[in-house]
C-alpha cells in the first residue's frame, strides 16, 4: 500500500466549498409538497397505492438527505478541526479522487472494502448526484 498525500491548501479550500455548496442546496432544495384534500384521497386501489408509493419513495429521499446533511455537517466540522481528509480506521490519507467523488467520505477506500467485506455498517453513503 504506498502512503497517500495530505490535501494541500487549495484542495482542502475546494472540498469545503464543494460541502458548503451542497449543504445550502439541500437546505434550499426543501420539497413542499401539497396537502391532499379529502377530494384526492378517494380513488381506485391503484390511485391509492400510487400515493402510498409516492409517500414513501419522498419519505426515502427526506432521510437520505438528513442522512446526507449530517455528513456533511461532520466534514466540514472535521475541516475546522484539522482532521478532514484523514480515515477514521486507519488515520492514512484518504485519496483526493475519493474525496472529490465523495467529499464526506469517512474512510479511505482499503478501510471502507475491508469494512464491507466483514459486514460491518459504516454509514455507507452512496455517491450523491450534485447537479
């Protein structure tokens, strides 16, 4: 395993801008969804399931993104401390592509692998879309 470079002062500013820009787009990307009046909950069975689904796939997304905010939350408070950047297992480097793909990742990718193999839950996150 070779020894991965810290980040330097200008990728470290990146990472916590491409965190900040994401964190205020999910803040400000609230959905607010329209009550359903008594008129809409009536229906076939399929109109029925058809809002259960919905419900529950904007259930799915809101959590995800809590979920995702928190991460975010937590790298960027591990920039402040000067721990950003670093595995939480092993305390190697994490490499740059990963963190530019996944710039909350926790573990370095050998650390993550090793982790997934063995079952163990690790707040796994998949990769967002940032558009």
């Amino acid at each position: 395993m070779t020894k991965k470079k810290s980040l330097t002062k200008v990728q470290l500013a990146k990472m916590e801008s491409m965190l900040q820009e994401r964190q205020a787009r999910l803040f400000g990307g609230g959905r607010v969804r329209k009550p359903v009046d008594d008129s809409e909950r009536g229906g076939d069975e399929a109109d029925i399931a058809s809002m259960a689904q919905d419900s529950e796939m904007e259930l799915d997304t809101r959590v995800r993104e809590s979920r995702e905010l928190q991460l975010i939350e937590q790298a960027l408070a591990r920039i402040s401390d000067g721990s950003y950047g670093n595995c939480e297992e092993c305390h190697e480097a994490i490499a740059v592509a990963r963190l530019e793909a996944l710039p909350f990742a926790q573990y370095c990718i050998d650390c993550q692998e090793k982790m997934d193999e063995q079952g163990v839950p690790t707040d796994r996150y998949e990769v967002p879309n940032l558009d």
